[in-house]
C-alpha cells in the first residue's frame, strides 16, 4: 500500500494514473489533517510500504507528518516537492529518505523507480 500526500490535483492524477497503470493499492490526501487521519487509522488495515509526501502542504509541515509517521509504521519515505527543504534535515534522518525535486521528476518516474526497486 502506498500513500500519497500532495496537494496539487494535477500532480496527484499523475500518481493515481500510474498507480492505476501497475494496479497497485494506495490512498492519496490532499492535506496533513487527512495524512494523519490515515496514518492513525487501524494499522493491519492500512500497513503503508511507501509514503510519498510533499512539504509543502496548505495545512501542516510535511516534517511532522513524516516523524509521525515514522512512529506508526516502518516505511520508506519519499519526498517530493519543489522546495530545497533538504538543508533542514538531520543526517540521521535523511539516510532513510528519498527525496527528488519535482523540476527533476515526474510523478510517473517515481512509481516506475518503486516498481523497478531503485527506491526499496
């Protein structure tokens, strides 16, 4: 299952799009407040190999939905956004992500790298 967090509708068609070409199962949100809400939700259920996630999000920081994330589930974390928010990560952290501009990489390169294994 993976889950994607983004606010732009038009990135989040791109991702649905290529989901749906390698039917896989997902959830997209579109806001933190909706991330949480499935995050939290029963967790057999909803077990999330992925989660990809744009900082930027209209209603909450994308570092505090990943530290919250990192909490419930044992994920990989993909970041994708436009921003250069790499410079505030700790090192620790940073390890265990992956993170591509969205000037570098289309949402269908994404799922393409997770379905080829080079994000794993």
């Amino acid at each position: 299952m993976i889950l994607i967090i983004e606010n732009n509708l038009n990135i989040s068609n791109n991702f649905k799009e290529r989901l749906d070409f390698y039917n896989l199962n997902y959830k997209i949100v579109n806001c933190g407040v909706d991330a949480y809400k499935i995050i939290c939700e029963d967790r057999p259920r909803l077990a999330f190999e992925f989660i990809i996630t744009n900082l930027g999000l209209p209603d909450e920081n994308g570092f505090e939905i990943i530290k919250f994330a990192n909490t419930k589930y044992d994920t990989k974390i993909v970041i994708y956004s436009s921003k250069p928010y790499i410079k505030y990560f700790d090192e620790d952290i940073i390890k265990d992500i992956y993170i591509f501009d969205k000037k570098d990489k289309t949402p269908q390169e994404i799922i393409d790298m997770i379905i080829s294994g080079e994000i794993s």
